[in-house]
C-alpha cells in the first residue's frame, strides 16, 4: 500500500510537470519557426521559468512531499549561481520527464491498446492512426503491442525513481552551502569547548576549594570549632560565587542578557586557596586600565594554576608571579612536586588552560624543574592598553 501511494505521488508530480511543459511548449510553437526552434525556444523557457523567485521553493517542497526523497534539500535565502544553475536543470528535467510519461500514457498506451484489439478481432483500428507495424504478422503485433503498453505503464514508477534519486544532486547544497555548514559546526564545536573551559575553569576550581573546605573542617569540627566555622563560611562564599558564575553562564545560552566580564581580582582568587590551606606566596604588580577580557584570562589562568597546586602539589609555599613586563603579561606558578612524581600535561586543566592562553596568541609552559613544578603563562597585550 506505501508504495502504491508513492506510486501515484510521483505520477502526480509528473503530471504536474507535464501540465507546465505543455504550457511552454504551446507557447514556444506559436512562434510559427522550425521544429528545432521550438525545441530550443521550449528549453530556454524552461530555463527561465527557473529564474522566477519561489520556484526552487515549490520544487524542493514537491519533491520532499510527492517523490518522497530522503537527501538533503537546499532552498536557500540568498541563491547564488551553483544554486540558478541547479534548480534550472531541475526545472528542464521535470517538464521533460512530465511531458515523456504523459506522452506515454496518453499516446502510446491507446495506441498500443488499439493495435492489440486489432490483433485480437482482426478488425482494422489503426489506420487512421497511422500506427506503424511494418506488415507484422497478428500474433507479433500482439505481442508487440502488449511489451509497448507493459513500457508505458511502467513509465511513471521508472521517471518517479529516477527524480527521486537525481533530486539530492540537483537540489542539494552546493559544495559552498557544504563549506558553510562546515563553519558553523566548527564554530559550534568551538563554543561548546570554550562553555566546557569555562565551566572547569570556574565551577571546578571552586569545587576544589569546597572540597577541601569540607574535609578540613570534618576533621576539626569536634576539636577546633572555630576553625570548622570559619571552613564553612569558605564553603558558602565560594559556593556562592560558582552559582552566580554558573547562573550567568546559562543566562547567556538562554539569551537573557548579554554576558559580563568579572573585574580583576586576583586577590580574592588567592585569599580563597589561602582560606582553603594552600601556603601562597604572591608578587602581584599590573597596571590598571588592561583589556577587560585579558583581565578575565589573567584570573582564570592563576585561579587553574593554584587548583592544580592545590591539588596534586606538595608540603610547602606556591610561589605566584603576575606582572607585565613590556608588551606581555606572564603568569607564573612554582609549587614543590607532590610525592616527587613528575606529572602528566595532559589532563583537562592544563589543556584548557592552552587553549584559553592560544586565543590571545600567548604560550603556556608547564612542567618539573628539579623539585618543583612550574606553570608559565605569558600572553600579549593589545596595542593601546595601558602602560606601565
């Protein structure tokens, strides 16, 4: 039954295209020129009816709907010339198509109708019709003429199944709507890895620090109530500012706002693992009036270096260094090796952390110096940011 009423989808769609290459035709022959002239006035008719703005439109729709195809269709807002081109051969091939299955059924399936009659009584039908059986004998007539009418009946499912295989070339996207596609995916693909930066950057560095809040103050909370107090009120300050940071975040997916760039405050980032039990050492020294989104990227990158210090570093200070010399911000962490393991580069922190310092055309370097482990950020500063 499905394919039954595929069947008469298709056929209505050629008759479709046979009613307007009719109409073309009909007006090209009044033109009173040569049969060759027609054809040719016939096919630039064709080409131009292509032009006709929405046309593309009603061809992608028809043949979504009545070929029942399943390629991509492009019907774009803008068509360039890839696009002209398609869509005129697209148009020529359905009014083709329409007028030849029409010309089957109408033509050469009475006609292969009347000369099985013929065959059959014996009666003399296709004379007047001019029909050419070239003196076969009866029973070859018959024959003949069932195999033609057997053809013309199977014109509309062969016509309907070649257009539903060609309508993905024809209509397709062109190897520009291609290239499109593939930007935004690749932009796509970018935001989604900057979202997934931003959220370790922020919500995992302060969950590190509510992690560690939380197992010093279990282990004090009998002993030291103070200090089990003082844990807690780390863990609500800095639960706080994750859930501010992650309600802006998704306001700026739901489009509710437009995102805004935290000020600079290293201080705040290196009081919060100082609270949590990390011995900071900080030589802090930038000018005022940097580019806001270099500020944000200075932050984040000491907010992930002292997390990484935080949590796989040993007994001892972390010493941090940011400071502008000339036209480049450096960032620099040194902490003792934890257990003296040498550790791996390629964990998400680290490799977040190069990406977010790439975008500002900067260098990272990390890895062991003798006892120690060293993370070394240095990014440019854009002309015309201010000076020391």
């Amino acid at each position: 039954m499905r394919t039954f009423r595929l069947l008469v989808r298709r056929s209505a769609w050629l008759m479709l295209g046979a009613a307007i290459g009719l109409a073309v035709v009909l007006v090209a022959a009044t033109t009173a020129v040569p049969l060759w002239a027609t054809v040719v006035l016939s096919m630039l008719g064709c080409g131009a009816l292509s032009l006709v703005p929405g046309v593309r439109e009603l061809e992608v729709t028809a043949a979504r709907t009545m070929l029942g195809t399943d390629a991509e269709l492009v019907a774009p807002r803008r068509p360039r010339t890839a696009h002209r081109a398609q869509t005129a051969g697209w148009v020529l091939l359905h009014l083709v198509g329409g007028l030849l299955v029409a010309f089957g059924l109408f033509a050469i399936l009475p006609a292969a109708v009347l000369v099985l009659v013929e065959a059959i009584g014996g009666r003399d039908l296709t004379a007047t019709l001019q029909v050419p059986t070239a003196g076969l004998p009866r029973p070859a007539r018959g024959a003949l003429a069932v195999l033609v009418a057997l053809v013309a009946l199977g014109l509309p499912w062969a016509a309907g199944a070649v257009a539903a295989r060609l309508a993905g070339r024809m209509l397709g996207p062109t190897a520009h709507d291609l290239l499109d596609v593939a930007v935004d995916r690749a932009a796509r693909e970018a935001e989604r890895t900057r979202l997934a930066r931003e959220l370790h950057d922020g919500i995992g560095h302060a969950l590190t620090i509510v992690s560690v809040q939380a197992a010093a103050g279990r282990r004090v909370l009998e002993q030291d109530p103070p200090g089990a107090a003082a844990a807690l009120g780390t863990i609500e300050d800095t639960a706080r500012e994750a859930l501010a940071e992650l309600d802006e975040m998704l306001a700026v997916l739901r489009e509710d706002r437009p995102g805004t760039v935290a000020p600079l405050d290293l201080d705040a980032v290196v009081d919060a693992h100082r609270r949590a039990g990390l011995d900071v050492v900080a030589t802090i020294d930038l000018p005022e009036g940097l580019p806001t989104m270099l500020q944000r990227n200075i932050r984040r990158i000491v907010a992930e270096a002292l997390t990484n210090a935080h949590r796989h570093g040993g007994d001892g200070a972390t010493r941090l260094t940011v400071a502008r010399a000339g036209d480049t911000v450096t960032v620099e962490v040194v902490n003792p090796r934890g257990g003296g393991a040498v550790r791996r580069s390629g964990g998400r922190g680290l490799a977040g952390l190069r990406e977010r310092v790439a975008l500002f055309d900067g260098t990272v370097q990390a890895g062991a110096d003798g006892e120690t482990w060293v993370v070394r950020a240095t990014l440019p500063v854009p002309e015309g940011a201010a000076r020391e």
